[in-house]
C-alpha cells in the first residue's frame, strides 16, 4: 500500500547507499558467473551484451516499480544459481533451444507465483527452517571475509575497524564508510587490478525461442526449480525476517512475466534477490524500516546505469581486488545474518533441530542431480520438522464398569423412638 508521504520526506544516504552496494557487489561477484555462462553457450560479443543489457534492465525496471508500488524495498536479481547450472548444461543445445528453456522456465515460475502455489508451499515450510535456509547463504560469505586477513590484512583491518567505529559513533553511515575505507586502503597499498578489454553493451539481439524435449528437461526444469527454491524462497523469508508481509503473488509473479519477457534477449532468468538483496534490507539500510524501500529504488537505478554503460562500469568494479569486495560484503551482511540466526533458533527443539539441520545442508554447498543446496536443504530440514512430528494416539474408549448399587437397610429406629413407644 502506497503511503502519503512523500519520497523526498524518505530519502536518505543509508539506504541509497545500501542500494547502490547491493547492485555493486552483484555485479564484482556473481556476474562473473554469468559471463562465464555466456561463454558455455558460445555467444559471439553481441549476444554476451545483449544478455547483460536484459538482465540489468529487468533487475532495474522491477526493483523500481515494485518498490515504488509496495513500499518494501524490492531487490531484483539474476539468478546465480542458475547461472552456475547453466555453465555445465548448456553444451550441446543451440542458443535458440537455451532461449526457448529461459522462457518455459520464467512462464512456469510466473505460474507458480500468481497462482499462489509457491506461496502456499512455503507456508507449510516451519518458520526457522526458511530462517535457517537463509542464515545458510549468509554465514559463508561472512567467513570467507575472514581469510581476506591473510592476504590482504591492511585492507580487511581498515574496513572492519572502520566499520566497528562508524557502528560505535554513526550507525547509519558505518557500511559507507567501510566502503570508503577499503578503496582508500585498496588505493594506499596499490591493490587495484589491471583489466583487460572491457565489454561494451550494445543494444538489445532478438533470438527466436526453439522447444525441444531434451533442452526442455535439460535446461528449463533444473532452471525453475534452482530459482525458485535457491533464489526467490530465501528472497522472501529475508523480507519477512525484518518484519515486512510480501505479496508473494504479487512479486513472483510479476517478476517472473518480465523475465519471460526478456528472455528471448539472453535474460535466463531474473528473481528476488536473496545474498545482495540482504544490505538493502536490513537495519544498515535505515533504522526505519518503512523507509528502507528507497535502497530498492537506488538498487534499481544503478542497475539501469549498468545497463547503458556497463563496459567501463563493470570493468571498474573487476579492477577491484576480491579481498576488498568479500569483506565489504561481509560487514554489510552481518546485521541480516545476524537476524537469520535468531530466527532459526528461536523455537523448541523440534524446530531447532530441522533449522540446524537445514543450515548444515545449505553451508556445504552441495549440489546433486544440477540442484544446489537451497532447495536440499528445504527438503532436509522439512523432513525433520515432520519426523519429529508427535506420534497421534488412537483415541481409547473407556467404558465404565458396572456398579452395583449399594445394598440400603431399612432404617433403624432410633434409641428415642423405643422409648416414646414405650
């Protein structure tokens, strides 16, 4: 529901920062993942730029209207997950058959979410297991920030005590002035990275969609179910862990019809943002959460930026070492992991033991059959919750034995009564 007040009365740099971070990162890390995809399916230079062009434009154009219509700050992404699928599935289909996947794939998660099956599968999944799942994706990138210490301790010691002081004196301010501390530090010490040619986006290359059955199973199947279970599931139990009700209908659905829309462009698949998502969501954003939705509306424009000049832009942000990104990242996702953890271990021990369980599964990583860790580990941590159900006792009828009444003597005249008759 749309507010009365005014956006300019909920501007702020918090959560314009927040926003821009959480399209930044995405693109310093996992974006990689999709080049690298783009390279599996044998795209010559325009197709690359067509495919990132369509997928920063959906990411900026839903992340903007969703959160100007909703109020809640909506973080749209691609689908990492995906992507990574992608890379070891995509050999032997032509680009047509892959596009044809991308677009059975979105159609069938568009379906899903207006129809509210996916909302109403989730709603059968125990809170603190969809907590745990999304602790899961957390916590590693908070780890690995620890080993940035052993390669690059000046730049991992300035951004954490940075942050550590900003959250001491100017709470609001403490993930910008990490960010500022680690480019300074990456500066100082000589650490950015030279790159190479950089990809300059064109405009957009229209591939006519194939359906072929293997490309179908292959492609389109494995696609749907890593993004709806590894991407747009932990998206929403993140804005439900900081007290928000999405319309689950409404964002999945919605999301979904613009990928399928942009999918003959090279888009495979764009979703809620779970892992970046969680800067813009959470308390770093803004103490007020009803003023947070701006970090979607900054997180949306950068992505737009992006897609216009996203050669130079992207070739900047490669130029800077990982060590800087991992531990910014870090420090920006403390407050939601922090918030996950909570939430997974806040029931009895039934609970308790399916949201570890889950958070085991999520943090190995594993993938078996093409399916990451997310969706496993709904899967285990639910089949815990549901072993551990307590056993319904048939109900015992009792019958009453027979009593026999109690054998009555006339009633005895009194010691008065003789002597009156008497």
């Amino acid at each position: 529901m749309i507010r009365a007040r005014a956006l300019p009365q909920d501007l702020s740099i918090s959560a314009v920062v927040a926003g821009f971070l959480s399209a930044v990162i995405n693109f310093a890390g996992p974006f990689l993942i999709v080049l690298e995809a783009t390279r599996a399916a044998g795209l010559n230079e325009a197709q690359t730029a067509s495919w990132v062009w369509a997928l920063s434009l959906g990411n900026g154009v839903c992340s903007i209207v969703l959160s100007l219509f909703t109020r809640i700050p909506v973080i749209v992404a691609w689908s990492t997950p995906g992507a990574a699928l992608l890379i070891a599935s995509l050999g032997g289909f032509s680009f047509s058959e892959a596009v044809g996947a991308f677009l059975v794939a979105s159609v069938a998660a568009a379906v899903a979410g207006y129809t509210g099956w996916f909302g109403w599968l989730l709603s059968k999944v125990p809170g603190p297991v969809l907590q745990a799942l999304l602790a899961g994706i957390l916590l590693p990138f908070v780890i690995a920030a620890a080993g940035a210490f052993a390669t690059a301790p000046l730049i991992a010691g300035s951004i954490v005590v940075t942050f550590v002081v900003g959250k001491r004196l100017w709470d609001r301010f403490a993930v910008l002035a990490a960010l500022v501390a680690g480019v300074v530090a990456t500066w100082a010490t000589g650490s950015f990275q030279p790159v190479g040619a950089t990809l300059v986006l064109g405009g957009p290359v229209f591939t006519t969609p194939s359906f072929t059955p293997a490309a179908l199973v292959s492609i389109a199947l494995p696609l749907f179910v890593v993004t709806m279970a590894s991407q747009n599931a932990p998206g929403l139990a993140l804005l439900r862990s900081q007290g928000y009700a999405p319309n689950d209908r409404f964002l999945v659905g919605t999301i979904s019809v613009v990928s399928a829309a942009l999918a003959p462009f090279g888009a495979h698949g764009i979703n809620l943002g779970a892992i970046t998502a969680a800067i813009a969501v959470g308390p770093e954003s803004h103490p007020d959460r009803s003023r947070r939705y701006v970090a979607g509306l900054s997180g949306g424009v950068t992505y737009l930026i992006f897609a216009s000049f996203g050669g130079a832009l992207v070739a900047g942000f490669q130029s800077i070492p990982s060590e800087t990104v991992s531990v910014v990242a870090a420090v920006a996702l403390l407050g939601s992991a922090l918030t996950a953890l909570s939430g997974a271990m806040s029931g009895d021990t039934r609970t308790g033991l399916a949201a570890i369980t889950t958070l085991a599964v999520t943090m190995s990583g594993v993938v078996f059959l093409n399916i990451g860790a997310a969706f496993w580990a709904l899967i285990a941590g639910t089949g815990v919750y549901l072993a551990l159900a307590p056993l319904r006792r048939r109900p015992q009828l009792h019958v009453q034995p027979h009593v026999q009444p109690p054998h009555t003597q006339p009633p005895q005249p009194s010691q008065e009564d003789t002597d009156d008759n008497a």
